[in-house]
C-alpha cells in the first residue's frame, strides 16, 4: 500500500521534510520513496507541494498521513476536515461517569 508521508532531511535541531510518496512498509527515515512531491521547512513555514501529482497520487490508492493529510487541506488542494494529530490525555478521552461501588449494594 502506498502512503503520502514526511522523509525528515536536515541537521539536528534543523528539520527539514520532503514530502515523499513510499510503500507503507519502508521506513519512515530511510529506505526508497516512489516520487518527491514537495518540501516543509517547519522553522521558516515555507512549504510547497505538487498539486496535480498529489491529486494524481490519491486517486491511484494512496493514503495520505495525518499531518500531510491537514497540510493538503491548507494548501487547498483537496476538501475536508482537518484531522486531529495530537494524542488526547487521558482525561480528556472519555467523559467522567458516575462510578457505582459493588459495596454499596
């Protein structure tokens, strides 16, 4: 299966991401991608992506990840809703419920 995923490039504390078409089974900082789509520079927010590849991409079965997913979405080049990326914490997960004790009863 084919993913639209990040290949982080750049020195450490300078990160620097291509936006890379892979097997889903290579690894994410390594191993051989099937197209460059793009670059994100998070430092500076400079970022540029090829649209019609992308588009192109999608429509042949590949999955897009979270972040790049969002960064389409921005960039206009696909419609939706954004995805949350961040892990909810524990609390924030479920709703507290009233717990019964057995004891009590």
């Amino acid at each position: 299966m084919l993913v639209i995923r990040l290949f982080r490039a750049g020195k450490k504390n300078q990160p620097f991401f291509k936006i890379v078409v892979t097997d889903k089974n290579n690894p994410p900082r390594g191993g051989r991608f099937v197209q460059e789509l793009g670059f994100f520079n998070p430092l500076t927010k400079q970022k540029s992506i090829d649209s019609e590849r992308a588009k192109y991409w999608i429509s042949k079965g590949a999955q897009p990840s979270d972040s790049i997913y969002n960064l389409l979405i921005a960039e206009k080049i696909i419609e939706g809703k954004k995805r949350s990326v961040h892990a909810k914490k524990k609390g924030e997960e479920k709703p507290a419920e009233e717990k019964v004790d057995k004891k009590e009863e």
